[in-house]
C-alpha cells in the first residue's frame, strides 16, 4: 500500500468502485464507458484505488454446490481461555484449513465465529470430529446449518 495519503473519494471513484464490484471482469473500455471517463484516466484512477488499498484484489464467485461444498454450516467456536497466545494460536491454525470459508472473532457469549463448507452432513461431522475439535484451545462449538441461502455475497456498501 502507498504511504502517500489517501485522498477522499469523488463520485467517479465511488461509481468504479460500484461497476467493479458487480463485475470485476470489466474491461477498462467498458468501465470507462460506464463512468463517463476516457479509458486513460479511468485506468488511471482504478490503479491509484488498487495502489490506496480500496481494491484488495479480483476473484471469481464459484458455484459451492459444483464443488461438492454445498453444504453451510456456521459454527459458534468457544476457547477454553481468553488470551492473546490462544487467540493467536487458533487464528494461526484457522487460516490453513480447507473448508473454513470465514472466520469472525465476535464479542458476546462465544469467542469465534466460522462459516464452513462441507459436501453433505456425513461431511461435515467427520470434520467437526477431525478437525475443527482439534484446534487450538476449542472446549465447545455449536452448529447451525443453513436450510437455505437467501443472501450471500461479500459486496461492501458504498457510501454516496
């Protein structure tokens, strides 16, 4: 990320963010069309948001069910203790397991929050035995499986 500072964002900024956020395989041609910019100063502008860290990168959205990970489980993780190495030992081992699709340190009456992604029920419980009661520190998980997705996406609002 640059050290300079960062300036606000204009409506131009905001509009790009918007097109590359529904659809991140924009050419620059199209998104510039779309903001109402030349090409130049629209690639312009999406690499200065790329370099400010407004754009962490592009991904594609795959279909979990193709996968065979079509299955949703959200999982309530309890730590047997509250401190920073366990905090720091269950983050390091999280990061590396497959299946692990989020991961939610919350405040309230548990310490995680997990959204896993498991072929079917057979799945996941081999992978609740196996896996997740093995990481660092966990006493206790509750499970919630989703029944249906009614929402799903990571797109952040944008304000303006």
């Amino acid at each position: 990320m640059n050290a300079d500072p960062v300036r606000p964002l204009d409506r131009i900024d905001r509009n790009i963010l918007r097109a590359l956020q529904a659809d991140g395989r924009l050419t620059n041609v199209a998104l510039a069309k779309q903001v109402n910019l030349s090409p130049t100063p629209c690639l312009e502008r999406v690499r200065r948001l790329e370099r400010e860290g407004f754009i962490r990168g592009y991904a594609a959205r795959l279909d979990p069910m193709r996968l065979d990970a079509g299955l949703t489980v959200f999982v309530q993780v309890t730590l047997d203790r509250t401190t920073s190495d366990i905090f720091d030992q269950f983050r390091d081992a999280v990061t590396d397991v497959p299946g692990i699709a989020e991961c939610h340190m919350v405040a309230g009456g548990f310490d995680y929050l997990l959204k896993v992604r498991a072929k079917d029920m057979d799945a996941f419980r081999r992978f609740l035995g196996d896996v997740l009661n093995g990481l660092p520190g966990v006493i206790s998980t509750a499970t919630y499986v989703a029944m249906e997705t009614v929402k799903e996406g990571d797109a952040v609002p944008i304000p303006g």
